[in-house]
C-alpha cells in the first residue's frame, strides 16, 4: 500500500509523547506530515473528518497503567474509515500495564486498523530537577529507536496488500483491564504567590480549563488531573506541587523506578 499523508493525533500535556510521535515520523519519511494536537480543551472541540488513506499515529501518556480518561473522550470524537493506525504510548519509566492494549481497542472501535504499537519511555510529569524519574527522556537513543520504528513501519505498509487489513496485532496488558488508572486525589498544584508574575502560561497549557488567570492564579482541583504541564513550563517555577501524598509518591518512583527501561515495539520486528 502506499501512503502520502500521516497524521499525528495526540494528547500530551508535557510533550514527550508529541516529542516520540514526531520521531516515528521522521522514520516514516513522509513529507506530509500534520498535527491533530488534541491536549487543549479549543482543539478538541473541533470536527475533525473522517480519516480515510492516511496513516494515523495515535499517542496518550499513560497513567495509572491506562490512557488518560481526558484522551479517550477526545479520541472517542474521531472516526476512520480502515485507517492504518499506529498506537503509541508513552509512560514515565514504571509501567504501561494496560495501556497499549486499550489504545488499540479504542482505535479499533473508531474504525482504525492497527498494524505496529509501540511503548516508550518519557520524563515522567512528576519529575523535577531534585525527584528525577527518567529526567530527560525521550533522549537521543529513544529518539533513534523511534526513528527506526518508523523506518520499519514504512517497509510493512509498503508491503501490505488491502486484502490484509485485519492483523491481529499482539499487545501485552489484560482486557478486562486490571489496572486502576489514576486514583483520585484532591490536589493540584499550588501557585507561589511572591514569585508568581501572572503571565498566564501556565492556564494556556492546562488540558482541563482548571487554572484561572486574572488578579491571581486560581485552580479547580476537581477539574485537575495532575499533568504537571502548568509545573514544567511555569517560567518563574512558580507552580509547585507541595501535597504530602503526591511528593511521597514521586520519591517513591524515584527510588523504585530508577531502572532504565527500553522502549518496546510490537508489530515489527526490530
Ligand atoms: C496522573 C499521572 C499518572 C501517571 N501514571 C503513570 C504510570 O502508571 N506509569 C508510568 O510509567 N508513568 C506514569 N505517568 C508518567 C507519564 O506517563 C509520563 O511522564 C509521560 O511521559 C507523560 O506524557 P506527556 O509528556 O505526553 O504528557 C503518570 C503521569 C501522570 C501525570
Ligand atoms: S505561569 Fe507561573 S508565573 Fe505565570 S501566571 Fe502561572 S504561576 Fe504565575
Ligand atoms: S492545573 Fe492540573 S490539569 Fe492543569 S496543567 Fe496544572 S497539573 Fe495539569
């Protein structure tokens, strides 16, 4: 089959997963390349058509060992027409548990076929310069094996035949899904009022409409899903997390997480 068009469709509030996204399609070398960035509430409020001969990327952080509930609802808007799909997920150096396998269904049930899946490995959201939980990742060797993954799903699609659409790809994880995904905390980060200068970066890279900008800086816990985005790109490193069970869970993945692991892809043979 030939392809001449791919398209990017993701949630990441802090990047790694566009960053590992775009790697894989620089493997592909495919020169039409676009984005549907559904992280912000504006975006993802759009119709988007129907996909149809496009290849399609499809990638969500994980959390809680599943995809983020916010990501299933703004996929859950698209559907394809036996678009070829490649579900990717990106997860902070502990687990994915059953997150590949339910981005695979989802895509399945919106009329995708996917033909590769791949896991890789991001700084995790709760990390910062002093809890480092895979501190810089995707680095250069992640964003060499996303590049040869991509180079390997382009032989397998020039290869296949439309009569093969209907691959079985085998994915780990457990359907039923067995993980929890994100347990519910009531907290969210806090805004360091002598540093803050109220710029508003940080509502304008919140996924869920919770901050609020106006004298100072409001969020609605309730509508917070812990992102960390407004955190990491803060630049006066005014938004901090300073809930006890939140900090004792990221010294926790320090100390239990600190194993490098390597990205996994399914599908191909690499
Ligand atoms: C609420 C929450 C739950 C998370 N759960 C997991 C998890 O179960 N396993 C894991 O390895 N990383 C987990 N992470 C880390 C993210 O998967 C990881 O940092 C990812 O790279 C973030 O993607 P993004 O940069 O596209 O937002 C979690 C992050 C958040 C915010
Ligand atoms: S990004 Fe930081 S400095 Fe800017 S308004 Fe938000 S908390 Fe304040
Ligand atoms: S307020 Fe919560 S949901 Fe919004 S960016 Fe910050 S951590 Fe993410």
């Amino acid at each position: 089959m030939k392809v001449n068009q791919v398209k990017l469709v993701y949630f990441s509030p802090t990047g790694t997963t566009q960053k590992v996204m775009e790697s894989i399609a620089k493997g592909l070398a495919i020169k039409n390349v676009k984005h549907i960035n559904l992280t912000l509430p504006a975006e993802s409020s759009q119709i988007y058509p129907v996909f149809s001969d496009e290849l399609v990327i499809m990638g969500a952080p994980v959390y809680g060992g599943r995809i983020p509930v916010d990501a299933i609802k703004r996929f859950s808007q698209l559907k394809a027409n036996d678009t070829l799909v490649i579900p990717v997920v990106v997860y902070g150096n502990r687990a994915f548990e059953d997150a590949l396998l339910e981005l695979n269904n989802l895509a399945l049930e919106l009329g995708f076929r996917p033909i590769a899946g791949g896991a890789f490995i991001g700084e995790h959201s709760f990390a910062t310069k002093s809890i480092t939980i895979a501190n810089g990742r995707p680095d250069s060797l992640d964003v060499q094996k996303a590049i040869a993954f991509g180079a390997k799903i382009k032989t397998k699609v020039s290869d296949l035949q439309p009569s093969d659409l209907q691959i079985d790809l085998e994915l780990p994880g457990s359907f039923p899904y067995e993980a929890d995904g994100v347990r519910k905390l009531a907290v969210s980060p806090i805004t360091k009022k002598d540093i803050c200068t109220v710029c508003g970066t940080c509502a304008s890279v919140c996924p869920t409409a919770a901050i609020s900008v106006e004298e100072k800086v409001t969020t609605q816990t309730s509508l917070c899903i812990r992102c960390c985005a407004c955190i990491k790109t803060c630049p006066e490193k005014a938004r901090i997390m300073a809930d006890e069970t939140w900090t004792n869970i990221a010294n926790w993945l320090q100390e239990n997480c600190s194993t490098r692991k390597e990205p996994q892809v399914f599908g191909v043979e690499m």
